[in-house]
C-alpha cells in the first residue's frame, strides 16, 4: 500500500530550508514505535481495510528536476500481494519504457536505450531485500518487521508540522528514519541516506480511496552542499484504483527473463 520509493531520482535546482533542528522530549510519555505504528494503521483506514485489498494500480505524472530543466514523464504503478511490483516511466519522443520490477524473488530493471549501462539488469544482497521491501504491499502493516530496531526519538518541526521522529535500524543495517505527524498520525517522510547523499521522501495530500487514504503526492529532496534541501522529484498520482492487477501484468519482459534464467548471474553489489 505503499507509494513506490523506485521512481527515478534526479539532482534538481529549486532549494528549500532545512527542518527546523530535532528536539528529543524531556518526559517518558513518548508513545513507542509500535504505539506509532499502530496508530498509523488505523489513521490509514485500519488493519481491516487494508487488507481488503490484493492488489493496485497507481498513475500519474513525474516531475524531474534538474539544474537547468523540468521534466514531466507519464508512470504506472502496479502492485499485488504479497510482494509484486512493476513500475513503468515512459521516456519522450518515443523512446520506449523505463521498466523496474519485483516478481516475488526477483528484483529487476529494463532501461530500452542503448548503451552498456542499460537493458535489463537484475540485483541481489541488499538491493535484492530493499527492492523487495518496496514490494511489500502491506507494509504498513509488516513495517517494524523490516528493522532491527525502531525506536521512538523525540518530536521536531518537519515540513512545518509536529512529528514524531522514529529512528530505526534496517535488517540489512542502514539507518531509516520515519517520520509520523503528531496530530494525525500519518506518515509524513521517510529520511535516510541514498547514493544522493541525505535524502527525504515526503508524503502528502492524503485522499480516501476505497475505504483507505493514499499520499497523492510524494516529494524527494535531497542535502546540497550548502546545507539546502533540494527538490529531486515530485511524483503525483492521478488515479489509484484497487483489486485490478491481472498477473500478466507483473511479468517481467522477456529480456528479464532471459537474463534471470541464466545459470551464472553478476556476482551481488
């Protein structure tokens, strides 16, 4: 039920001022990780609710942003439980699709321009469990089962609204931090470290969608040099539909499949 983290990243020029510093409370009465978890499920719609659902399709416009230009590419994103995923970004001028990928084992990716960085590729160790966190379709629900640890840190203004800061040590050993508006309990951003560098994914414009609300804008922004958070890339979802995904329409292309069917594969990154 997630919105798709793969969505292409891109350096961009509009800067925007850093979250007002962290404060951790002075009290004990901080709720915990799971008690903010939790209170997100049922924000959400409830376990219920969520669960109703089997599968997704999301669509909408991309926005990518660079020093000296914007572009604006078409996406679908399609989803099934329990770990199937496939996004498409149509490139311009009839350039094809950028394809990426989790079929319930393996993590893939097809980029149709030429060039010996491109064509289908498929990955492995912590890619391989990243992708395919990003494919849990219930992760709200399975959310502190990714993490080591998770603990709940303090309060601080983000994105000029209270949230609870969780900070939280990944399966694979990364710091992930999550952020949880105080007064709604909705997800706000994820705040973590990419090949970016400091990177926060922004959740916002919430809408009820079939008994369950979904961020219909997410926002990536990365650290400049000079300390400025920068717009990278702004995905809008312009429709989200529920319990429509026919399998056909996971499977990867068959440049995918002819590479995952290969007896010796790239060793793992």
């Amino acid at each position: 039920m997630t919105a798709t983290r793969w969505l292409i990243f891109s350096l961009a020029a509009t800067l925007f001022p850093c979250a007002t510093p962290r404060f951790v409370a002075a009290n004990s009465t901080l709720p915990t990780a799971q008690e903010v978890v939790e209170r997100y499920d049922q924000a959400l719609g409830g376990r219920d609710a969520i669960l109703r659902h089997t599968s997704s399709t999301m669509r909408g416009t991309l926005e990518v942003h660079r020093a000296d230009h914007l572009s604006r590419l078409s996406f679908v994103y399609v989803a099934a439980a329990p770990y199937q995923r496939l996004e498409k970004v149509t490139l311009p001028d009839g350039r094809g699709d950028i394809l990426n990928g989790f079929d319930g084992e393996n993590a893939w990716s097809f980029d149709p321009r030429p060039g010996p960085h491109f064509g289908p590729q498929t990955y492995f160790g912590n890619d391989l469990q990243s992708q395919k966190r990003d494919a849990d379709f219930y992760y709200p629900l399975n959310e502190l089962s990714w993490f080591k640890s998770m603990e709940t840190e303090g309060i601080e203004d983000f994105e000029g609204r209270p949230c609870y800061r969780l900070h939280g040590i990944n399966n694979w050993n990364k710091s992930n931090d999550h952020l949880y508006d105080e007064e709604t309990g909705l997800l706000t951003a994820y705040d973590f470290q990419s090949d970016m560098g400091p990177t926060h994914e922004i959740f916002s414009s919430y809408r009820k969608i079939d008994g369950v609300l979904v961020p219909m804008v997410q926002t990536v922004k990365v650290k400049s040099t000079d300390g400025q958070w920068v717009v990278a890339r702004v995905a809008y979802y312009e429709s989200v539909t529920f319990n429509d995904v026919a399998p056909a329409a996971l499977t990867p292309p068959q440049p995918v499949r002819d590479l995952i069917a290969k007896p010796t594969q790239a060793a793992p990154r």
